[in-house]
C-alpha cells in the first residue's frame, strides 16, 4: 500500500448478531481470509491492493487503498445493510 492513499471506515450493521455471518460471507462469498491471530480479523488481497477487515459485533472495521475499501463498501451492500459512521 506504499505510495497510494490509505481509507478506514467504520460501518454499523443493522443486526447485533451479525459477526458470524459476517464472516461466513465474506469468507466464503468475498474471497476473504481469516487471520491466524484472531478470527475477528479477515484479509483480502487481490493485484497487490489489501483490504484488512476488523469485526467486532456489529461494527467493522475496513482498512485499505482508498479505491479498495470504496468497492468493498459497495460489494458488501449485497449482503448486508450497512450504514457509515466514520472515516
């Protein structure tokens, strides 16, 4: 992510028992990765752009090059309502 500009947004699911779907979905449907540190960290990395998602409950966490975390924002619209509380 050297040299490109970096984005965080927080997200607020509608749902507080979201986090295990959360996962499942964007592991198995997103191409996301679970960490081996913590199953609350998942990890994508496609033609050397990463998205690091953090989730806790129903809040989450995105991390990336700006352009990354803007389509991931949209891809994960499908799955879920999400609403953004912060940059």
């Amino acid at each position: 992510m050297s040299g490109t500009s970096e984005s965080h947004v927080q997200l607020g699911a509608s749902s507080t028992t979201i986090l295990q779907k959360m996962v499942r979905v964007t592991v198995g449907k997103m191409g996301f990765k679970k960490s081996d540190a913590d199953e609350c960290l998942l990890m994508r990395a496609e033609d050397q752009v990463t998205v690091i998602l953090c989730v806790y409950i129903n809040d989450m966490l995105v991390v990336g090059d700006k352009l990354a975390v803007e389509a991931f924002k949209k891809e994960i619209t499908k799955f879920f309502n999400t609403k953004e509380e912060g940059m």
